[in-house]
C-alpha cells in the first residue's frame, strides 16, 4: 500500500472543480494507492523527476511515485487543456 499526499496546489485544483469529477478523479486517486502505475498511466518525458499522469476523461492527474518509502505525491489535477503549461 502507497500513501496518497497532496501537493496544496493540487487540492485546491481538485475542489474546484465540478462535484461529478471531483467523484470520478477521487476514484482514480484511491486506486493509486494500490497501484500507483496502473493500465493506462504514462511517465511524462523531460521533467527533473519522474513524474508520471493518468488520464479520467479530460481531466488529468499528474503525480510523483516514491517507491522506497511508498508514497504518491499528487502535483497537479485538471483539464487538460490547462494541466501541462
């Protein structure tokens, strides 16, 4: 089992937006404890760290894995449009 933690950026991100994807994204978030690179999760290229995004319809979570003491940190939750500048 990872620990889920939130970077305050990325909550304050996550609550603003509408109830029904905040539900959806809730989700995916709980399954990264499991499973913090599930099916569909792509490790985003050019970056200082490792930093990996999972896809929940246009919205996008980008987060950081540390495997030695188990923790997912999430970075960044939005549309994504908007997630990537």
């Amino acid at each position: 089992m990872y620990i889920i933690t939130f970077k305050k950026s990325a909550e304050k991100e996550l609550f603003r937006l509408p109830n029904q994807i905040i539900k959806r994204i809730s989700y995916a978030i709980d399954g990264l404890s499991e499973n913090p690179r599930p099916l569909g999760a792509k490790k985003l290229e050019g970056q200082k760290e490792s930093l990996w995004r999972i896809r929940i319809g246009d919205y996008r979570i980008i987060y950081f894995v540390e495997d030695v003491i188990k923790i997912v940190e999430i970075r960044k939750v939005g549309h994504r449009k908007d997630i990537y500048k």
